[in-house]
C-alpha cells in the first residue's frame, strides 16, 4: 500500500484526478476526517471538501505511473 497527501482545488483537477484513478486496476481510497471515499467516483469526491488536503490510499506497490500521471496533486 502506498499513501500520499493530494490537494484537489478545483473540480477540473477532481475530474482529471478521477480519469487517471479510472484507468487503475487496483483500489484507491481518499480519505478525509473519518470518511473514506472510493477515488474512482466523482460523486464520492464531491460529497467530501476536496479542497483540503486528502489522505489517498493507493492499494498497490506498483503504483509510479499512476503517482506520475496526478504528481500535480501531490502536496508533500
């Protein structure tokens, strides 16, 4: 497993976030507080204050293209 810090500040940045998280085949969870959110699903995200920083859970080992693809996202 693989966890970063992502900030997601506007809903362009939600939906190319989503594209990129859509093309993994392993699962990807953001978590904010104590809730926990499948990265796959623009409803999901937008139920949740993607402008603050979000805990992403990549649940692989195998995950460099993937971090390359939202390294814009990334806040650490």
């Amino acid at each position: 497993m693989t966890e970063l810090k992502i900030k997601l500040l506007t809903i362009s940045d939600v939906k190319d976030f989503v594209a990129a998280a859509t093309a993994q085949d392993y699962d990807i969870d953001l978590i904010s507080g104590r809730y926990t959110v499948d990265a796959k699903s623009l409803m999901g995200i937008f139920s949740i204050v993607p402008s603050e920083s979000l805990e992403l859970k990549i649940f692989s080992d195998d995950c460099g293209d993937f971090i390359s693809k939202i390294s814009a996202y990334v806040v650490e």
